[in-house]
C-alpha cells in the first residue's frame, strides 16, 4: 500500500474518526498509525476482537482504560538512578487501580467475549505496590509517617518552629524593640522568619538583612539572638529532604522491580483503548464485520461510504464470481460513478485494517497485496506536467506493481486528450492489468470501452442508474448493464421533436430508432411541430444558384468527426466560414476542412463534461502556462503565440 492510495482514499479521516474514541495519548497515536495487513488469519483475529468489543459496549458502555496518560513516559524513567517524583508516583497508583478495575470488569464478561476477555490475565494485580504508594504519599506529598525517621524529624521541626515564633513574638511585643518596628507582625524570606524594621532604624537591631519593601522604607531582618534558633530549624529541613528521597528510592526500586509486569499492563491496557475506540467507531457507522478470502471475490451488500454519512447511498456490487474480475462503470457525470469505486478501495483498507465497514452482514472482501488507484486530474505543477501527462505517469507506475493481488481503481481512463486515441490507450491498459491478474475497477465515458466489456472474457459492465423522470441519477449501482447514453432520452423529455432525435441516433449509431412523443396534449404537439417548419422562402431575393446552397451543418467546438477522404478523425476547433470550412485539429496539427468532407462520430456533449476546458486539447503547454501567468499579473516579453 502506498501513501497516494490512503490519501486519495481518504484512510486517514477514518482513522482519525477512531482515534477521537480514544481515552489515551499512546492509544490514539496507535490508531493515526494503523495499516492494512495481508495476513488472513491476522485480519479476522483483529475483526473478531472488534465484534466482541461491540457486545460488551452492548452490555456496559463504561470501560474501565482510563490513567495510561504519563505511565509510558513514567516507565523511561526508571533504571537511571534518579527517584521517582510524587506526582509520578501517584500516576502509577492511578494506573494499578485502573488495572484492578479492568479486571473486575472483564470477569463476567467472559461468554459474550471469550478472546478480549483473556487479555485481562495478562494483567497482574500488584497490591503491595499500590499499598505502599498509597500509603507514603497523601494529597501529592510525602506522608509524615512515610517512615519513623521521617515522622521524627517533623517532629522536631514543628517544635522549632514554634520556638522561634514564640521568640520572634516576645521580640515584636516588647518595649525594647516595639518603636523600631513598622508593623508587629512576623514573616518570612527564604525560608527564615523576619521582622519589619523601619528603615532609619536598622542599626537599632543586630541581625542580617534579608530583603526590603519596594519603597525601601521597611527592612527584613533576621535578629542576630535568633540566628543559631534558624540554624538548627533549617538543618532539620535538610534532614528531612533527605529522609524523603530515601522514601522516594524505596518507591521507585519496587517499580523498578515490577517493571515487566508493568510494561506487559501498559500494553495490554493500550491494546484495549484501541480495541474499544474501534468498537465506539463501529456501532457509530452501524458497522460490521465482513468474510474474508483471497480469491479476488468482492460481495458487498447495501455498502454505506463511511465518510458521507446519512448522504451515502448504498451500494451492492458483486465482482469476481465466475472469474469476472473486471468491472467497467458507465453513466452520466456527477452520477456517483467515482464514489463507487472510492468505496470500494476505502472499506478494502478498513477491512484488512481490522476495523468493521458500514455493510450488511455475510459480505465478503477480498485481501489484496496493493490497492493502487488512478483518480482525480493528478495534476504535478512541480514538474509541469498536464493532467494527462501526470496520470500516465501514475499509470506508468501502476502497471510496474500490479500483480495478481492486486485492487486498481481506474477514473475517467483516458481522459483529457484525443477520443480516439485515448479510448484505444485505455481499453490497451485495462487488458493489460487484467492479463496482470489484477481485480479492475473502471469509469469512463467511452462507449467503446463499454463494447470492449461486452466482447471480452473477465469483463463486465455496469452503469449509474438515472432517472429519466425527475432528470437526476439516483446514484445506484447496476451490474451486468452497460450504461447508455441518456442524451436523447433527456432531449426528448425536455421537447426536443422526436424526428430530430431519431435523426440523430442515426447519425451517431448507424441504426434506426423510433422515439415517440411523451406528451399528447396538442397544444403541446403544435409548439413541437414549430421546430419541423422550413422557411422555404427564406432566399427569395437571392439568385437561383444561392437557393440552391447547401445548408451548412453545425458542429461545436469538441465534437469529434471522421474526416471522409482519409478516413482519419479529427476534433471540431472553430467555424464554419463563409465558405463553409472548419478547422479541425487532427493529431497535433490544425487543418482546415470543408463540412463535405466532415461526418460527426461522436458530440462533445457525449465525450466530455459540461465545464471541460478544452485548451488542454488545443493549446500547447508553453500557451496555457503562459496565459495562466498572464491572467495573474504582466510579464515583460512574455507572449501567447496563436498559431491559427
């Protein structure tokens, strides 16, 4: 699988759809970094875990896979010779908890879920580091009876505490000092108790400066009798970090020495926020999982594109049965044909992903070693290649990987140069590939592609359906059909007089057809004779030779003619003439021709869409490169040379 197929497939928006289930860092960046896999057994391993996973959420949506956060980096800090911090510490006891819960959960879920279930007993319980966590480390700090040392020492500096403060209150309340003070309270600098003496009497009391008031009018001394109090208080707070680092150490060697058992809970509990996020994931699509094979055999029923929601219409498709594995698509632009073959593709990758697919059940999927598509204009601006150019390219590429466990989505094959040589290009690629073994998916425009389907072994045709009576495809799948071109249904629908459309089938199929007014009303049948009317007095003051003038036929720019006398083809460019001449591009060169000599094969409206830009066919690189630098700004010297 390579990186343009999750792109073009969109693989990524589902994947991080899953992710947002997650209740981890760790089991989120798992989900952004899942593949497809080849591996049968693998694949239904994982779809079946994901099938339990939605009956416990059936029974209990509440899973106890919370406190992973920070665990995982917690564990790359042991074995350095630094001690834990408390707060990590508390992560930990977070985590054993969460661990003792998942148990518990998962005890009754045994039955409904025999293989997630299991997991849990890779789980070990470690009660007396939990125990001993809890209970040297209280509301995030080390507890005072953590250890008797410990419990001792703040002992110890709580009585000197108080000795100090009794002194320091003596000192603020006698008469001996209470003039020099600027307020009587007392407080403290780093840690040693002060107390406020206005600026022009500093040298009333002997002590050290420790800080001063932002006006500088106030001092904070430290007296100099309670010096040796401050001392000893300050050598107890020392004895006492130290006391707590060797309660720390304590703590972090039983970590260190449970750390498989710990690493092994980290990854099963990972396991499962994956595991459940999929399952979330899948009851949020009505998902499901699929049969699996390797035969090229594709069933899917009622498929749902996952990423268009309540917008998806459902599509069945069967490919592979009686050694079909070639499916051409026909239909109408904007008819759902790319969507089709995008659903495909996509539910592939999620299926072999081991995530479920908005199916019905009992369908089935094929594994595939590559799924390599070939959609949208693909279009290099780097390396300044038109859209034709950069999609052989990719096709190029393609036909390098294909092998026979392969998935290749074709779009529009042969689009976006000369009909004729672009359907003979694309009906000699998609024999190529199926010859490869490869399971083909193709739209295109060309009825001869569509014939090609008919005539050859492994080949089918589809089309998008399209109802004739709202005028609008209904987006539906139908196998074994090849669709038509709707044209002149459509024509006839919106009043086109029938003997024109019949005229026109002719022309186009080289076979007689009746089509039939729709409408009797005959005021409606009078204003659909109007178009039948001649004006055969139209040249009555003209001279007898003009009368007899041919009418010129009229030919748009795109259509696609048989030029009589060498029977080449050519594409309509501009005209007619005066003299009834039109210019018609034949190969890379611009010829003018006379309309006798013309014959249309097939309209442009039949060959491209509405808002096709035909520049890519008539002008050269250089041209349409510089008109879209012109159409932005003025470049000196830069020209458009037209060469007709």
């Amino acid at each position: 699988m390579n990186q343009q197929t999750f792109q073009t497939l969109e693989f990524g928006r589902i994947k991080e759809r899953i992710s947002q289930f997650t209740l981890s860092d760790s089991g989120k960046e798992r989900v952004l970094n899942l593949k497809p896999s080849i591996n049968k057994k693998q694949i239904e391993a994982w779809l079946d875990e994901v099938t339990e996973a939605v009956e416990i959420l059936k029974k209990s949506a509440s899973v106890p896979i919370h406190g992973l956060d920070g665990v995982e980096i917690l564990l790359q800090s042991i074995n350095k010779g630094i001690p834990l911090r408390p707060d990590q510490l508390v992560k930990l006891y977070d985590f054993l908890d969460c661990c003792v819960k998942i148990r518990r959960y998962m005890k009754d879920k045994e039955f409904i879920a025999p293989r997630v279930s299991l997991y849990v007993h890779s789980i070990e319980e470690l009660p007396f580091l939990a125990e001993e966590i809890n209970r040297c480390i209280r509301n995030g700090q080390i507890d005072d009876y953590a250890s008797k040392e410990l419990l001792r020492i703040r002992k110890q500096i709580s009585i000197q505490e108080d000795r100090l403060k009794d002194k320091l209150n003596q000192m603020i309340k006698s008469a001996k000092y209470k003039a020099y003070l600027q307020e009587s309270v007392v407080s403290s600098r780093d840690g040693r108790y002060v107390i406020p003496v206005k600026k022009e009497y500093k040298n009333k009391i002997k002590g050290a400066v420790l800080d001063k008031s932002a006006s500088g009018s106030t001092l904070y001394i430290e007296p100099e009798e309670l010096s040796s109090y401050q001392d000893q208080l300050n050598w107890l707070r020392a004895d006492e970090e130290q006391e707590i680092e060797k309660v720390l150490q304590y703590l972090t060697g039983l970590v260190e020495g449970k750390e498989k058992e710990i690493l092994l809970a980290v990854e099963t509990m990972i396991h499962y926020d994956v595991l459940f996020a999929k399952a979330k994931y899948s009851r949020s699509i009505d998902g499901t999982s699929v049969l699996l094979n390797e035969s090229h055999y594709i069933h899917l029923k009622n498929a749902r594109h996952p990423l268009l929601e309540e917008n998806a219409v459902p599509l069945t498709i069967e490919l592979g049965k009686n050694e079909a594995h070639a499916l051409v698509i026909t239909g109408p632009n904007t008819g759902g044909k790319t969507v089709t073959i995008k659903t495909v593709g996509l539910l592939t990758l999620m299926a072999q992903s081991g995530i479920h697919i908005p199916v019905e059940k009992e369908s089935s999927i094929s594994i595939y070693q590559h799924i390599l598509v070939d959609i949208g204009d693909g279009q290099s601006i780097e390396e300044n290649l038109s859209t034709f150019s950069s999609r052989i390219v990719n096709i190029i590429e393609i036909l390098k990987e294909t092998n026979d466990r392969s998935l290749v989505l074709l779009d529009e094959l042969g689009s976006g140069t000369d009909p004729a040589e672009g359907m003979g290009l694309a009906t000699a690629i998609l024999e190529q590939l199926y010859k490869k073994g490869a399971t083909l998916l193709a739209t295109t425009h060309y009825s001869e592609i569509k014939d090609f389907a008919n005539q050859h072994e492994g080949f089918i045709n589809g089309s998008m359906e399209f109802d004739l009576e709202t005028l609008r495809p209904t987006y539906r799948l139908i196998i074994g059909k090849g669709g038509e071109s709707q044209a002149f249904a459509i024509a006839l629908k919106l009043g086109i007089h029938p003997a024109i459309i019949e005229k026109a089938h002719k022309i186009t199929y080289k076979e007689e057809k009746v089509y039939e007014m729709t409408n009797d009303d005959v005021h409606y049948q009078k204003e659909l004779d109007k178009q039948m009317i001649i004006n055969r007095h139209i040249n009555r003051y003209k001279n007898e030779d003009s009368a007899k003038q041919e009418i010129v036929p009229h030919y748009n720019q795109g259509d696609n003619v048989l030029i009589t006398k060498t029977g080449e083809f050519g594409i309509i460019y501009k005209g007619p003439d005066s003299a009834g001449n039109y210019i018609v591009q034949v190969k890379s060169e611009k010829i003018t021709i006379n309309h006798k000599r013309l014959k249309l094969y097939i309209a442009a409206n039949e060959l491209y869409p509405e808002d096709y830009d035909f520049d890519i066919i008539f002008e050269t690189k250089e041209n349409r490169k510089a008109d879209k630098i012109l159409s932005k700004r003025h470049v000196e010297g830069l020209t458009i040379e037209n060469k007709n």
